[in-house]
C-alpha cells in the first residue's frame, strides 16, 4: 500500500513496504517510488519526517533508485544517510519486427512455459547462479541473505501474475525468464541460466525474442545491473540500446 510524506503539492514524497524483501533479508524494508521536491531545504524536510516515520514503524532498510543525473539530490541523499550502492541500466529494444534473429544465433531450442514443479528449480537458480542486483551489491547485506531474496522473488513474481518461460534439457531447468506483456510491449523482469549452462543464454534469448516476436511485440524493456557485463554485452549484441541510467541508494537504521 502507498503511503506519504507531504509538505505541500510541490514537494512530497511516496513509500511503500517490501514485506518480501523483509522475510528475505530479516530485516523490515520500504522502498522510496516517486520523490518530488521544489528545493534542497524541502528535501531535506521530507527525509527527516520520513526518517521519523521509519523509526516509528522500526523500519531497518530504505531503498530507492534515482535517475543518474540529479546531482541536487544525489549529494543531498549522501548528507542523509544514504549510501551509494548500485548503478543499473534501462535497457530497450524498439521495432522488434525489424530485427533479424537468425543472423547469428538461429532460434532452433524449445521454450515452454513451466509446470508447477518446475518452480523448485527456476528458485534454485535464482539463487545459486544469480551474481548481481541491487541488494547482491551492497556491501553491507551479506551475500547469502541477498541469494535468498532472489530466492522468495520468484514466489512474489507468480503471486504478481507474472509469465515465465523456461529451457529444460534432460528434464533439468537450464534458463529461465520471468516477464509482462503490455499491448505490444514486454519488460523482462528476471533471468538466466545455469551458470554451468552459460553459453546457452545467447540462443535462450534470441529463442524468446522470437517468441515474442511472433506474439506482436514490438518493444521491449528491461533494467540490468550495470556490473553484469556478461549481460549487457548480451543485450547490445541482439541490438538493445540504454535508455537510463539509475544509480541506487540505501540506509540503513540501527535498531
């Protein structure tokens, strides 16, 4: 549920709860979703009472992502407490129409959507081969509580209503990808493969950009990790191209 801080119609900032990142990391988190301010003085007003919020509600983790340019409100988030902990990129692919996926790669693998005890596996990956994200960045979240956010998100994604489609080999889970479809637009929310699978993920993607190609999608967007070269080198061979860059912050209380 939205909630707010609001001085006045110009300057107001909206929160809500992640009750899935606080039974993942033990902890009880919010996240900031939209941040509107006039100047740095009513900024700085709406981080104090949203600190006083937090500490009422015992809240020990405060995540936001903001765009990479606004340096007001990068210095004025550092004077406040938060840390600089993640950069990640908005990646889009326009005219998908357009594009040509045999060229390279072909689009010759099987996908399917997955069975219900196929979720056992799609987790396993999601936590053991899944290196980079917001929470698996910052230093100060041990590794092992970020692997079991991935974990418990694959549960919060079905939850959602979000479709997935799968690679299976020998009955084993390779890739999978976790996605909305829009009209004709789809945002790629999760994936990958098997981190002993690796190579595979070139024809995975270019199967499913088949895919949706064939379903009328013509664009598609996602957000990255910009530390996650492997799949951003990914992205720019199958033609996408960065749309922005977002750069997230955290702070934590002690409690």
């Amino acid at each position: 549920m939205m909630q707010s801080v609001v001085i006045d119609d110009n300057n107001r900032l909206d929160f809500y709860d992640t009750p899935w990142n606080t039974r993942s990391l033990g902890m009880k988190t919010r996240e900031i979703c939209a941040l509107e301010f006039s100047h740095v003085e009513s900024l700085n007003t709406l981080l104090t009472k949203l600190d006083y919020k937090n500490e009422v509600d015992d809240i020990q983790l405060i995540c936001l992502r903001i765009q990479g340019q606004n340096q007001p409100l990068k210095i004025t988030l550092q004077q406040n407490g938060y840390r600089f902990v993640e950069t990640s990129l908005k990646m889009k692919l326009n005219n998908l129409e357009r594009t040509d996926l045999y060229k390279e790669f072909g689009t010759n693998i099987n996908i399917e959507q997955p069975a219900e005890q196929d979720f056992a596996q799609i987790r396993n990956i999601a936590r053991d081969d899944f290196a980079f994200g917001r929470f698996h960045e910052d230093p100060l979240i041990p590794g092992e509580l970020a692997r079991n956010r991935y974990y418990h998100w694959i549960d919060e994604l079905t939850k959602q209503g979000k479709e997935f489609l799968i690679f299976k080999k020998n009955n084993l889970v390779i890739s999978f990808l976790a996605y909305q479809k829009m009209n004709s637009d789809a945002e790629l929310i999760l994936g990958g493969s098997k981190t002993s699978h690796g190579y595979i993920s070139y024809y995975f993607w270019s199967t499913i950009l088949d895919y949706f190609k064939k379903s009328g999608i013509r664009k598609i967007r996602t957000t990255i990790s910009a530390a996650n070269l492997g799949i951003l080198n990914l992205y720019i061979r199958f033609g996408f191209t960065v749309d922005e860059t977002l750069f997230g912050f955290h702070k934590q209380y002690d409690r």
